[in-house]
C-alpha cells in the first residue's frame, strides 16, 4: 500500500482543482486524471488525490481565513474556493485538558473539539471539500449514505450553496440527527438496515445517477482529504509541531488515515519538524471489525453486524480499515475498542471535567483512552491529543438515564433549605 506525497523547488501554477494533480490507487500506484474515479481499474483498490505543492510557510498559511481554507492550497479545491458560497468549516478549538489528564494521570491532555463546525462534528469538513470538487465536475445533486452527521453536513452545504441534497439514512438513526438533517429542506431517505446496506444502496445510486454527487462514494477521494485539516490544525495550534500520541475514532476509518497523512505531509513540506508520533485507533466494542483485526495480528478485517450506541461509529465494513492497520502499526499505535457502559462513563467524564458535551464516539476516544492507559500501552508522560468529533446534543439518549435529578420544590427558601438538608448541605454531611 503506498500514498504519494509530492514538493518541487519550483511554485507550480494552481488549476481548477488547485495544486492536485491527479489520482493514484493505494495498492497498485496506477495512476488516473482527476475526475469523479474512485475504485482503480486494474484492481479495485481505492483511489487518493496526488498534488505537486507550492513552497509554503507558516505566515502564510496564519494570514488565511480561520477555516479550512487556510489549508487551500494543500487541497484538492479550486483557487477561489474560501470566496464560493459554502459552510466555511473548521479551525476548532485544540482545548488544553488539564482538569481531565489530571483525572487520569496525563501529563498533558489536549481535546481536539469539533462542535464548532457549522453542523457540530468533523463531517463539515470533508463535506465542504466534496463539495467544491463535486461543483467543478459538474455534479447537480449532493448526495450520501450517512449515520448522521454527514447527513447534517450535507444537507447544510447544499442548502448554503444552492444545490440539491439527497441523504440516506438507516431507519432507526437517532432522532436529534434526524430533525438535524431535514430542517435544511432537502431529500431524506430512511433505509431498513445497518449503514453497510444503505451504503451499498448509495453504491448502486452512484452508477445509476450521473449528475449525483455521492460524497462518500464517487468523489471520495476529494471528500477524504478533508479530513486532513484535522491534522493540520492540531499542528498549527500546538505551535507548529506534531503531537506525540493521538487518539481516534474510527468508523470507516479514513480521519485516522488523513490525520496521519496530514502530519506527513507537513513534515515534506519542512512546516513542522519530523518527530516521531504514535497513532490510536479507537471503536465501540458493538463494532469493532479494526480492533479485532489488530488484536489478531490479521491485515484484512473482517465485517460485522453493528450493535452499539456509538451509531456514528457503527460501520461494520470500513472502508480503510486496512490503511488504519498500516498507520497503526508504522507508528507504533494500537486499535482497541470499549463497551457501551464504558462510552456513557467517558462522555460524562469529559463533560464534567472539561465542559465538553462530546458524542457517543467521542465517549468511544476518551474510553479508549483510558483503557490504554489502564494496560500501559499509552504513556502517561507524551503529550496526547484525543479527538471530540461531534456534538453530545445529537446523541442524548446516550446519557438520559442515570441522571442526578430531584422533583421540583417549592418557592420558598424553606423548601430550599429542606432540599439543601436532604443533599447533605448545611446541617448534612457534604455541602451543596
């Protein structure tokens, strides 16, 4: 498997995809002119985008919009992308977690969060860039199979930028991200199944449909490398330098992949220092194909049915699972999973310590992360990054029961006082 990262002395002239270049399968190398080409005619393997990158410094990727297009020119978009109607995603929050790494014994914690975007997870971005490719190809319609926060994503950034969205979405998806996707006005298409049948249906929608721009599916390669900006953020933010251990979830694998290839890729371009990082992957215990392909040492992973309250996560038949397994093991990392009690405990924990209200797989990161440290396969002493993804606001059901609530009282300040009493306040043993 190999990916191709490109820098010539020369600043070459940007085109109407930018500095891209083309496309290259990551199993054979064949290479393809950009187009909306996503699986490699010689042997099925997926396509990514190659560039040939112009000399940059950090002072002029800081002057840039605070979005991802400060990052133009390391994506596959055409020149006048920031100026286009479109959601302007990114440049989240790198939030310092003290409270939390001294819950548990890190010396320095960071958390990645990514409710800001537009639609509150990390989807706006890869959307946003999916979205630019999908104008210049021609494309008509905005489409995708989701467990959600695509969903959401997708429908905003056609609505923002005029065109028509068409979602589909497994039946039993939760409600917030339901109500989520069909505010913005587009098509919403409930699918009997798991993610992997509605994913096959959009499969089969993507053949079917020319002027259907499927995000996930025929302009994937464009959609992937949003994801990138992740990794170029948290380096930009730590102060131009690579983290030393990171934690992500993984769903269909490719933020993992694209975080790993964005480190790489600033470290070509000598804006941050090559040193070295170790990779975490981590997935709910319901779905975890990748995790259990590492544990066993295998390189394929096998597909499993999902069942597991991380529904953003629950794909059971992850595209780059194999490319997570590589990263993982180049850099000395680890894929491990947590259950359902485990996710619920962590989200709590996040939103206790550091007021971040994350999803269920941002639940999944933080578990993970506790249960390396537990078994000493993370170091407590490396500066660590864990990735928030989404917004807790969509997956409230997560976290309803078990809740600390009292009944109402009364208005009056002996009604208070007689609750304060019941809670163990003055006159009890712990104050309010």
């Amino acid at each position: 498997m190999s990916t191709s990262l490109a820098s010539t002395p020369a600043s070459p002239a940007p085109s109407r995809f930018g500095y891209a270049t083309g496309l290259s399968c990551r199993e054979c190398g064949q290479t393809y002119p950009l187009g909306s080409t996503h699986a490699c005619a010689e042997c099925f393997g997926p396509l990514e985008v190659r560039y040939d990158y112009p000399k940059l410094d950090r002072a002029a990727i800081e002057a840039g919009p605070a979005s991802i297009w400060r990052y133009a020119s390391l994506l596959p978009v055409p020149p006048d992308v920031a100026t286009t109607p479109n959601t302007e995603p990114g440049w989240t929050r790198l939030v310092h977690a003290q409270q939390l790494g001294r819950e548990l014994g890190l010396r320095s914690l960071w958390v990645k969060d990514e409710r800001a975007n537009p639609t509150h997870s990390f989807k706006d971005r890869v959307v946003a860039v999916a979205l630019a490719a999908a104008v210049e190809l021609g494309f008509k319609v905005l489409a995708c199979p989701s467990t959600g926060n695509l969903a959401n994503a997708v429908a905003a950034a056609a609505a923002r930028a005029g065109i028509r969205s068409v979602v589909l979405i497994p039946s039993d998806l939760e409600p917030q991200k339901i109500i989520a996707t069909g505010v913005y006005g587009g098509t919403m298409v409930p699918v009997e199944g798991s993610y992997d049948d509605v994913n096959r249906l959009a499969s089969e929608l993507a053949d079917d449909r020319e002027d259907w721009a499927f995000v996930n599916v025929n302009v994937r390669p464009y959609y992937a490398e949003g994801s990138k900006t992740i990794g170029f953020e948290i380096a930009e933010q730590l102060g131009w330098r690579l983290p030393e251990q990171i934690v992500v979830p993984v769903a269909s694998g490719a933020q993992l992949v694209k975080i790993d290839k964005a480190f790489r890729e600033l470290v070509s371009l000598g804006l941050v220092e090559d040193t070295p990082y170790k990779v975490f992957g981590a997935q709910a215990t319901g779905c975890s194909p990748v995790a259990e392909a590492f544990r066993q040492g295998h390189d394929v992973v096998q597909p499993v049915r999902p069942a597991t309250i991380a529904k953003s996560l629950a794909i059971g038949n992850p595209a780059d699972g194999p490319y997570v397994l590589d990263v993982v093991r180049r850099t000395g990392g680890v894929v491990a999973d947590v259950d359902d009690d485990a996710v619920v405990s962590a989200m709590r924990l996040l939103a206790a310590t550091e007021g971040i209200f994350g999803e269920t797989a941002g639940g999944v990161t933080l578990g993970v992360l506790r249960s390396l440290l537990a078994s000493g396969q993370l170091d407590p002493d490396a500066e660590t990054v864990i990735i928030n993804s989404g917004d807790g606001l969509k997956t409230l059901d997560a976290v309803a029961g078990g809740l600390n609530t009292s009944p109402a009282i009364r208005p009056t300040l002996d009604a208070f006082l007689a609750f304060e009493a019941s809670q163990g306040g003055p006159g009890g043993d712990q104050p309010l």
